[in-house]
C-alpha cells in the first residue's frame, strides 16, 4: 500500500486501490494528455488521503516559536 498508516474505512481502501491502478498501468501508449489527466487523478487521490488521515502538523517555525516560549516561561 502507499499510505504508512492503516487505513480504516472503506473509501479510503476504494482509492488506494485506484491509485494502485494508475501507478500499475502501462503509460507508454497513452498520449500527453491522458498521462496529464492521470497525473493529476493520482494527486487528487494522494490529497483526499492526506486530508482522511487528519493529524496534526507543525511547522519548523511553529516549533522554534514554541521552544522559545517554553525557554521563557520555564
């Protein structure tokens, strides 16, 4: 599978396999456009299971800023 985490519900398992099946598909004899049309399915999917799998995420200044408030406050 793509994603590193377990994946729980149904949808998620419908577009991973999709996204299997862009990436085991033979490109070389489809045109410019279609392998474009794929591309940009194969992000969609990739960005529908970033946003599934919620989470939080911090930034390298997020945690600096946060680090010096600790160091200030302690």
């Amino acid at each position: 599978m793509t994603a590193n985490k377990p994946v729980e519900s149904a949808h998620a398992r419908i577009l991973l396999n999709r996204l299997d099946e862009i990436n085991a598909l033979d490109k070389s004899g489809l045109s410019s456009s279609e392998k474009k049309s794929l591309r940009k399915e194969a992000r969609a999917i990739k960005s529908e299971l970033k946003r599934a799998n919620g989470g939080v995420y911090l930034s390298v200044g997020a945690i600096i800023i946060i680090v010096l408030l600790l160091i200030l406050l302690l």
